[in-house]
C-alpha cells in the first residue's frame, strides 16, 4: 500500500490557509511536525494532567524512516519541538502505519514501532527517555503495533505480521510473557487492544468465507493469563474493515468498524454486555470513508475516522456517546487533505485530534466540549444469545478395521437465532481438524471418542461427543526364526526354521491363516515379500530357499474369514503399496530410503 507523494506547492497553500484559521481563533487545527519530510500515522494520548502525546512517522521513503514524538504542556500551552526517538530510520511498515502510543498512571508514555521484522519499545519517565526494547523480532515482517496501558504500568501490545497472524506480548509486573498467536489461523489483519480494571481486549478481522469480518478475544490483566477463544462481534453478509476496541472500567468493551456497501463504507460500533454484543449502531452515512479510532472516558465513547479517498480525504468526522446517546456525525474544521486519525478527550470533555494531512501532523482541540444530544430512548438491550446446538454423522457407521478413513459430516448443527462460523474437532487420536465436512484416517484400533465443537456468530460454543471403534486383528505371538547350517561334501545348505503362537486376543475373530513374509536384513529400504501361508492350526514354516546365515528378517500376520490380516511387523499398513524411493549413495552406510 504506497502512499500519494506531496506536492510542495499545495502543501505551502494549505500551510498558509492554516495559519490563517489559526490566527482567526481557538479550535482549529495546529501544525505540531513542521517537517521537511513526509509525516504519516499519528497516534493520540493524554495523561492525568491533561497534557497531550503525539506520535507519528516520519517517512524518508516507502520502506525507511523514523518515529517523532511531540508534547503539548497543558500549564504553558504550548507544543515542543518534535524529538526523533528511534532514530536508526529503519522504522516502516506495509500499511504505513508503523507505531502506537500509551500512557500509565504515573504518566510514563510508552511508545512502541516496527523496524522491519522487529517491534521496538521506548518508554519517557518524566520526560527521559529510556533505551530502546526489542518487543519482537523473529515471526516475519511487522504492522500496526498497538499498546494499551494499566494505571499501575503494566502493558500490552499487539500487532499483525504478513502472513495474516495476530501476535500479543504484556509486561505485567515488570516480567515479560512470552509472545502469543491468538489469530485463529484465517488470515487476520488491523488490530487493536485496550484494557480495563481487570480485563484486556484485543480487536481484528479474519477473512472467513470469502470475506472479513469484526473479531475479539480476551483475557485478564494477571501475569500469564490466557487468551479466550475468539469471538464474532457481528455476523454480516459484508465484509469489515479496521475494526478498533476501548474498554471501560466497568470491563465493557466497546467496538467500532467500518462495514462495506456497494464500494462505499459505514462506521458501525457496538458493545458488549456481560457473554452477548448489542445490536450494531450505524455512526456515519454510507459513503467512501476509512481508518476508524474510538476512545472512552467516564461513560462517553467517541469515534472518529477519514472521510475519501486515501491519501487525501475530505474531512475527519466523529461521533459522540454524550451520557448514554449518540450526537450526529460531525465534521472537524481544517482537516481535508487527511489519511489518518487519532482521538481523545481531556478531563473537562474537550476533544484532542491529530490527523495527518498532506505530509503534515495537524492536532485539532475543541473550545468546549461536545454537546450532548438530546435524551432519546432508553438503548435497546443486548439480545440473549441462543446458544447454537452441535451435532454429526460419520461414515461408515459399523466394520471399521484399521487404518480406516471416516467422513465426518456436521451439517446436522445449527444455530437457532444466528449461524455457526466455526466446526473445531477432537479425534480422540491426538490429532484435530475444522470445517464442516471433513475425512480423518484412523491409522491404528481403538475406540475413539470424537468431539465436535461448534461456535455461532455471537462466541457462543457447544459441543457433541460420538464413539466409534476400530478394530484390528492383533498378530501372532512369540515369532521366531533359526537358521540351521547343513554342510555336504559337494554342498553347503541353510534351512531356516519360523515358528509362532496364537494370540489368545484374536479369539474373537475367525483366524483362517497365517502368512509369512520375508526380507532382506541389509536392504532395510525393501518391503517385506509373502513367501508362504498356512492355515490356522500351523505354527511354524521351514524356509528351504536361504542363501546365507542370518540372510533375512521374517514376520507373520494372521488373517480372519473377511480378509482382515494384522499388520506386518515393523511396517506400517502402507508397506504393501508403498512407493520405495532409493536415493543412491556410493557409502551404502550413507544409503536412505524414503517410503512415501
């Protein structure tokens, strides 16, 4: 995703067309980068005393840069000069959205960004920065790092690497846990993480079904908790985009994407009350608009997000939850020429912006803040979620001998206020699989205990377990063989004796024969060769065809009156059809076979 270069005549015109509104009065935008260079991406934060952070990327070329940071001192209100805190102009990412911003109780400001494969850390204690952390650096090439802050300093951050994977790492009480996937393996993008009192909420799309749409999952604050299962935010039949999460103190989360319509887009947000979401609000009006941020603080939620085309929009507009209602779609003042955008509030409700526009980090601050709507209805309460009913079939039902391949049809689920979106199974073997329909190979008898379970578009799962037995016949016991030399004066002669005994654990079955197969000892590489069968109540076989002591390995199989035979020692069920593959070596201690 390559970014439209600036026109340095246009950006003279809009810097002095700023300027002007800047002169004519409070709450307009504000230049705060001032660069030679392209700006790009700002992030947006605030501390307790009201002072505003600002982070962005400044871009030397698609693929080099570095992160600045600006602050604006609420006492001497007035913006510093812009610091360079990476600082090695490797910062980058794809989507030309390479860092993110929080800030604790104390008001330390941590700052994280992408170099490539790796995603840094720097944190400001009372101003000082500290040195550079390698949050990540080893799962492929890095985007759109996220954190999100405790009042007590502990953090988390997630970001999404390009194979379509959502990666997470916290701090918590100064100790590193280790990295996490918590993407479900459908390619996944654009995430997003807030925390609350006690609860951590990440926030994505995943592409299922041919299209993307709004996911979560969650955990707690304590060191080392686990993720959850992910979650359907809000089933759709179009596809989402960039889809971001705030949770407040009470541990709501509260969602905002954009959702496609015939080319255009529209900013939907919802919540989530106790296990079930909210029915979705339409924020915007449908129309060509991208990059949605949200922000909560005291009970209001605000949103706000680009309106046109990349690289130039027309506008940043927001909405506002004021005391429990939605305003109207609002326009900020000076902000076409816009990509991306950012959103807070002070203490007194006042909003901070930064947007940037035409290569330039603007910071728009209202005089006041927003006025609340009038009272409307009490909001409609979150629907209890049915939870969806998991079922299946597998065939073939009876007479299963290993190995054996089962169809597993879980058509038979379903969901009765919404629909399934994921089919997880248990074998019961060690192994797993997912999708609706499927085929798993038992490779060995045994009775197997196969778990389905299912989870409907609201995170709601249930689950159905079956048993079904393979069977096997068991091979005989005790197989044996001697070889026995005979020497002539014109002859030389090797006779190998094979014996064996019935395993009582095949009484069950019908045993007819026994086969006895042989093989070279040194040509490991080759399968075993029947050399003869003998019926049920023989237990031994002289093999007159020996050209040298200690020549061949052997082994026996049983075989009952349907044609089931056990397997061959030392092989898998596939030695008879196996596709023996040498690969030639002039050291034949070197020489490897490969069985396919």
């Amino acid at each position: 995703m390559k970014r439209p270069r600036n026109q340095p005549s246009l950006r003279r015109n809009v810097l002095l067309v700023a300027l002007v509104l800047c002169m004519a009065g409070a709450g307009q935008a504000v230049n705060i980068s001032n660069s030679n260079t392209d700006s790009w991406s700002p992030r947006i934060a605030t501390d307790s005393n009201d002072n505003v952070h600002v982070v962005w990327w400044e871009s030397y070329s698609d693929t080099s840069g570095d992160i600045y940071y600006a602050k604006y001192s609420k006492i001497d209100d007035t913006w510093n000069s812009p610091i360079n805190i990476s600082g090695t102009r490797n910062a980058h990412a794809y989507t030309n959205r390479p860092c993110g911003i929080a800030v604790d109780g104390s008001n330390k400001v941590y700052v994280v960004w992408i170099e490539g494969d790796a995603v840094r850390l720097k944190t400001s204690s009372g101003g000082i920065w500290g040195s550079t952390l390698t949050v990540s650096d080893d799962q492929g090439t890095a985007d759109c790092p996220r954190i999100t802050a405790t009042p007590i300093g502990n953090i988390y951050i997630a970001w999404w690497t390009s194979n379509g994977r959502i990666h997470v790492r916290a701090r918590v009480g100064g100790s590193w846990e280790r990295e996490n996937e918590i993407s479900s393996g459908w390619y996944s993008k654009f995430p997003d993480i807030s925390v609350g009192s006690s609860k951590v909420f990440a926030s994505w799309v995943e592409k299922y079904s041919g299209k993307y749409r709004a996911v979560c999952a969650y955990r707690n604050t304590t060191y080392n908790a686990s993720w959850s299962s992910i979650l359907g935010i809000y089933d759709s039949k179009n596809s989402h985009q960039h889809c971001v999460v705030e949770v407040d103190q009470s541990d709501v989360p509260h969602f905002a994407w954009t959702e496609y319509h015939s080319g255009n887009r529209q900013v939907q947000y919802v919540y989530r009350s106790g296990n079930n979401f909210s029915y979705p609000r339409a924020l915007s009006s449908i129309t060509l608009l991208h990059y949605p941020a949200i922000y909560q603080r005291s009970g209001n939620v605000y949103v706000c997000w680009q309106v046109g085309g990349y690289g130039g929009g027309s506008a940043v507009n927001y909405n506002a939850k004021i005391n429990g209602n939605w305003g109207s779609e609002t326009a900020i003042p000076d902000s076409s020429g816009c990509t991306y955008c950012d959103i807070v509030t002070d203490s007194g409700g006042r909003l901070n912006l930064v947007f940037e526009r035409w290569g330039e980090i603007y910071h728009y601050a209202s005089v006041s803040p927003p006025e609340p709507p009038p009272p409307g209805p009490d909001p409609t309460p979150p629907p209890v979620n049915k939870p969806p009913v998991a079922n299946f079939n597998f065939s073939p039902k009876s007479n299963l001998w290993a190995p054996v391949l089962v169809e597993f049809d879980a058509s038979a689920s379903y969901d009765p206020d919404g629909r399934i979106i994921r089919y997880d199974w248990i074998f019961g073997d060690g192994t797993t699989g997912s999708g609706r329909h499927l085929f798993h190979r038992f490779e060995n008898q045994g009775t197997y205990d196969v778990k389905l379970t299912v989870i409907d578009n609201k995170g709601a799962p249930a689950s159905r377990v079956k048993t079904l037995k393979v069977l096997d016949i068991f091979p005989p016991l005790n197989i044996r063989w001697k070889t026995h030399e005979y020497v002539g004066l014109f002859l030389q002669r090797y006779i190998t004796e094979v014996s064996w005994k019935r395993n009582p654990a095949n009484k069950k079955y019908n045993i007819v024969k026994y086969k006895v197969y042989r093989r070279d000892k040194d040509k490991y590489y080759k399968p075993y060769e029947l050399i003869h069968e003998a019926t049920s109540d023989v237990f031994q076989y002289l093999d007159l065809d020996v050209k040298a002591k200690g020549k061949y390995v052997y082994s026996v199989t049983a075989v009952d009156a349907f044609g089931h035979e056990s397997r061959v020692e030392g092989l898998p069920y596939e030695n008879f059809s196996a596709i023996v593959e040498r690969v030639d070596s002039a050291d034949r201690t070197s020489d490897r076979r490969i069985i396919k």
